[in-house]
C-alpha cells in the first residue's frame, strides 16, 4: 500500500529553519522523564521501512553541505530531488525530477515504492499536502522558540482537515505529531 509522508522538523513556534540556514537547535539539552528513548537500532529499523525520499532542491543542497560533516543522512536508499536547476549528483541513488507532481507520483513513485518520505523543504511540502498527493504529516516539535526564520505553513492557501493518528514524547522533549490527512 503506497504512503507519502510530509516529515518536517519545527521549533515550537512553527519555524523549521534559521535565517542562516543552521541546525545547532536540532540539538537539545533537555529532559523529559515521561519521554521514550529510542536507541540507534530503533531508528536504523524505522529507516530501513522508508523505500525512497524526496526532496527539493535547496534541501537537497543542504544536506550536501551538511553530509560534509555529518554524512549523508538518507544512505542508499533512492533520492528524488525536484528541481528546475542542474545540481551535482553527489551520490548514485541521487536523481532528479522536473515536471508535474501529479505524474511524480503517479507515475514514478507509486508504481516503484511504497513508503515515501517527502523530507523538505516547506515550498515543496506545501504543493504536495495542497495537491492532495500525501497521506500523513509528522512534525517533529523540538523544545525551543526560534523568533524567527522560514516558517512550515505560512501561506498554505486551503484549510485542510487532519486526523491526529499519534502523539510521541520523547526524553529530549521532542514531540512528534502524525497526522492522517483526510481526502
């Protein structure tokens, strides 16, 4: 069964990104005691159930950047970056999309895959929850106020009704809310 998840990860007053494009507030020194702690093998499970990631461009380009000193966060699974622009492919499982998100999905994504994680940027994830063409939303709500930066859902345009599906808490006080987007 074909599932396309928005993932983004938010301050608590909905921003997703610095001005400066920084990530030091992904890391938190705090505590929630009522939260569940999720090992390294956890997460390598859960990643190995996503069968391909999509992307915009300037994600794309961040990650780049980033995989310089973190490694690339998405390894061999398949990568479609949407853009316009000629960007380097850094990786073999790197490949790029330009056209109609309709016929991405349609045509490229459900007939190959089965759990797609759309893993930014806010532009892109805007079309595809505005397009109806995703089926959940997890915010990741990390415990900090940011002031300011890029905003996830400013300018959505249409009211969308949503089915909260679950709430986790974990021991670094990040919140994940999954979303069931009704259609």
């Amino acid at each position: 069964m074909f599932k396309l998840t928005v993932h983004m990860v938010s301050s608590l007053d909905g921003y997703i990104a610095k001005k400066d494009n920084s990530v030091s507030w992904f890391e938190t020194a705090d505590h929630y005691g009522k939260g569940i702690t999720v090992t390294e093998q956890d997460a390598a499970n859960f990643l190995k159930t996503i069968d391909c990631y999509v992307m915009g461009a300037r994600t794309y380009e961040h990650a780049l950047e980033l995989s310089k000193t973190y490694g690339w966060p998405y390894g061999d699974v398949p990568t479609i970056v949407v853009s316009h622009r000629n960007l380097p492919v850094a990786r073999p499982n790197i490949e790029f999309y330009t056209g109609d998100l309709q016929n991405l999905v349609n045509e490229r994504l459900k007939p190959n895959y089965n759990n797609v994680w759309l893993a930014g940027g806010a532009m892109l994830a805007k079309d595809f929850i505005r397009l109806k063409l995703a089926d959940e939303i997890r915010l990741s709500i990390l415990p900090i106020i940011l002031g300011d930066g890029m905003l996830f859902f400013d300018h959505l345009g249409d009211e969308q009704a949503l089915h909260l599906a679950n709430v986790t808490a974990y021991k670094n006080g990040m919140v994940e809310l999954r979303y069931e987007i009704k259609k």
